[in-house]
C-alpha cells in the first residue's frame, strides 16, 4: 500500500475530532476523557489523526513540504490505534492507522524519517535486536534452563522471547517464569537463542517496512527449518507483528499464541493451579497491541468505487478492525483466579485504553512525549486505589517502571506473569 492508498480516507475526514478522544459509549469522566496521547501532549491538530490526513494530502498534492515540525507531528504518536477505534464509531470503513502508517513510510522514502531512530536500526541492521546488544548475546537468558535448542532439533512450539526480555535484565526474569509455565504445561517447545530475531513490528511502526519483511524472512524460515507450527510470546509488540503483519506481509500461517491466553486456558483445564495468596489490588493495562490492534488479520482483495460520483465504497466491504475482538478476557480471567487478587478496573480499557507511551517508536524518538504518556497511565491507575499496575508486554513495563521511577511514585508495576509466579 502507499499514501495514494489512503487519498479517499483523508478526504472524507470531516474534521469531528472524534479521534481526539476515547470513543464516547466507552467515556466515564471528563478526567480520563481523552485518547490520543499526541494531540494531548502536542496540542495542535496536526498532532492527531485528522490533522496526520491534512497533512497527507496536503503532500500528496505538494501545496506544503517536510519541515522540522511536520516532521515531528509525523512521528510524535504512539501509533497507539485508539484514534482509529474512535473514528470507526462515526465514519465506519475509515483507516486513519493505516493511513498514518503509509505517510510514515513516505517520509522514510523521501530521507525525511528524524535521526533519533537511527541507532536502533543500525542495531537491527548489525544486530537484529532493537537494544543495541550483541546479538550473540540473545539466549543467554535462558543459559541454565536445560531448554531446547530449536537450531539443532525440532519441537511443535517456539517461545519467542524478543528484544526487552533478551536484554533487558531486570525483565528477563518474566521469560524465564514463562519458560517454567511452559515446561509446566508439558508442551513440546524450544528456543531459538542467538538465532533469534527482532520480530521488526517496531521499525515497521516508524514506517521501514523492508526490515519488518527481513525479520520475518529470518524467523520464518527458521521456525520452519525446526518444524513449528505454534509461536508463543509474552510480547505483544511481538504478538501483533507475528500475528497481523506476518500474515498480512509476510504470507505467515504460523499459529500464534500469548502467554496470556495459554495460562487462560490452563486455568480453565485445570492444569495450572495457583494456591499461593497474593493479596494485592491491582490494575490492569491493556498493551495496545494485545488489545485493540490484536485481532486477526482478515485478508482483503476489494476495489474502491465511488456511487453516484461520489460516495466511496469498498466492495467487497474492507476488513472492519476496530478493537472489540482483541484479547481482554484473557488477562482479566487469569488475575482473577489468583487467590487474594482484587482486580480493580481503569476507566480507560480495552479498546478505549491509554497508550503506555512506548508504541510507534516514541520510546526510542520522542522520550519526553513517551514518559508523559506513560506519567498520564499512571495517574488513572493511582486513581483506583491498586498496589500494583499490571501489564502483558515489556514495553509497556519498562515505560511504565522508569516513569513511577521518574516521579519517585509508589505504584508497584508488574508483569502478569510475574503475579503468577507468586502464586505458585
Ligand atoms: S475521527 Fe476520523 S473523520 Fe473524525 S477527524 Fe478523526 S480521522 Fe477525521
Ligand atoms: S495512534 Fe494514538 S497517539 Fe497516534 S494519533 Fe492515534 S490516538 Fe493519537
């Protein structure tokens, strides 16, 4: 696809700013109203998904060019899809993400992508991880684990550990709790230690998309050539890039699976257990890209056609991805079936949740901006009374963690794994 793609949608932006906020059924207090952390932070309209159109076709017909700002307004967004779920409940077939995306991918084209991202795609290029490790490095989490080696021999599943638990050390731990839940549940699996890859759903959410297509060249072949049929990960930026942009960009049918939905499943068969109390209240964050963007990818092969000169349709009608089918429930059964967890709910969730601040690159390009996003979660999670948030993703973790750090806060920020390991 390229910006062209996206012409009929920038069009029929009516400018209702809608996308500025949390869809208006999910909405509970002017306080925790808002849903795009970018028009928040950058306070101007372009900062938002209709303003991102404007500016779309406005280079498209060349009456403006790529300045420092508009570079910025280009790339100060968490590519977090809460815009995209709020425009879908007033225009329907509209596809601001996507189209956010494809004006990315053009100001990579054109030279115009900042320079603050360059040194996690020189370590993607030198190192095939996003942290600046060497990438010999990669499986020495899981050293001692006695796990299989999916380079020498062969197992139904993989774990996929990516690039936060392969090197970040305070957070490897939650993959190996992973790696014992797996042994746990008896599933023939393995890992693929330095041979393991970026999964690439980062650089393809600043818009390179040639190294998303070489990470999943890599990943797939290599699962392939070890006879897997079943990726598992505890990543959702990794989740979303295996599931939707494999499928979608890569031809990928390889099953995927987050470690959320396997210890659903667990607890609902009754092989996993958990006796031990852990009497905490705790909150729970909804990783975008496990929530409201972790749907199946639905292909789609239509035309656009205008009716009566000027009605754009979509016939077949377009793939409609507005975040009621992502993995909620999941988490939500899991916390609730440790004994002395009190889950009490954020008022921004599931499809209408805040953004930890980390997606779209924001991290690496914007850090500011991105623990701004994250200080802002933290906030409505303070608001309910929890001890902890918890969360499904290292990314979101790591933001969250320096930010209660930054603020010198008291909230106490966990994987949902790691609840489960005291449980145990
Ligand atoms: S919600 Fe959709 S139609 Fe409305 S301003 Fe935003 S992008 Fe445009
Ligand atoms: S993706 Fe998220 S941060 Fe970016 S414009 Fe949409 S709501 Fe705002």
């Amino acid at each position: 696809m390229t910006i062209q793609d996206y012409r009929a949608d920038a069009l029929r932006c009516t400018r209702c700013a809608y996308c500025k906020w949390v869809p208006l059924d999910l909405m509970k207090s002017w306080r925790f109203s808002k849903g795009c952390p970018s028009i928040e932070y950058g306070k101007f309209h372009s900062y938002s998904a209709g303003g991102r159109l404007i500016t779309s076709l406005s280079l498209m017909d060349g009456r403006s060019t790529v300045t420092d700002k508009v570079r910025d307004s280009v790339f100060m967004c968490n590519m977090c899809g809460s815009c995209d779920v709020a425009c879908k409940m007033c225009r329907y077939d509209m596809e601001p993400l996507l189209a956010m995306h494809e004006l990315r991918a053009k100001l990579v084209e054109d030279g115009d992508l900042p320079e603050a991202y360059q040194p996690m795609l020189e370590s993607l290029r030198t190192d095939y991880n996003t942290m600046g490790e060497p990438h010999e490095r990669r499986g020495d989490w899981a050293k001692d684990l006695g796990v299989k080696d999916l380079t020498k021999t062969t197992a139904k599943y993989v774990f996929h550990a990516g690039c936060r638990y392969s090197f970040d050390g305070e957070q490897s731990e939650v993959a190996r709790t992973a790696v014992a839940i797996l042994k746990k549940a008896g599933l023939d699996f393995g890992i693929m230690g330095a041979a393991e890859s970026c999964c690439g759903g980062k650089a393809f959410s600043i818009g390179v998309d040639q190294q998303l297509h070489k990470s999943a060249d890599h990943n797939l072949a290599a699962w392939k050539k070890a006879g897997v049929d079943t990726v598992i990960t505890a990543c959702a930026d990794c989740y979303y890039a295996f599931k939707r942009l494999y499928t979608q960009h890569a031809g990928s049918t390889i099953k995927v699976v987050h470690m959320v939905e396997l210890l659903d499943q667990m607890v609902a068969d009754g092989s996993l257990k958990m006796t031990n109390p852990v009497p905490m209240k705790v909150t729970y964050h909804d990783p975008c890209h496990l929530g409201r963007q972790g749907e199946d990818y639905v292909p789609w092969d239509g035309v656009e056609k205008k009716i009566f000169g000027q009605a754009v349709v979509y016939d077949p009608p377009r793939p409609r991805y507005n975040g009621a089918f992502g993995v909620y429930d999941a988490p939500r059964n899991v916390l609730k079936a440790i004994p002395g967890v009190e889950l009490v709910e954020m008022e921004r969730i599931k499809e209408g949740a805040w953004c930890c601040g980390a997606g779209g690159g924001a991290r690496e390009g914007y850090p500011k901006f991105s623990e701004w996003t994250a200080g802002e979660r933290i906030e409505e999670a303070e608001s309910t009374g929890a001890d902890a948030l918890v969360t499904a993703c290292p990314w979101c973790e790591r933001n969250f963690i320096d930010a209660v750090r930054g603020a010198k806060g008291k909230l106490e920020v966990l994987d949902i794994l790691q609840l489960v390991d005291m449980a145990l």
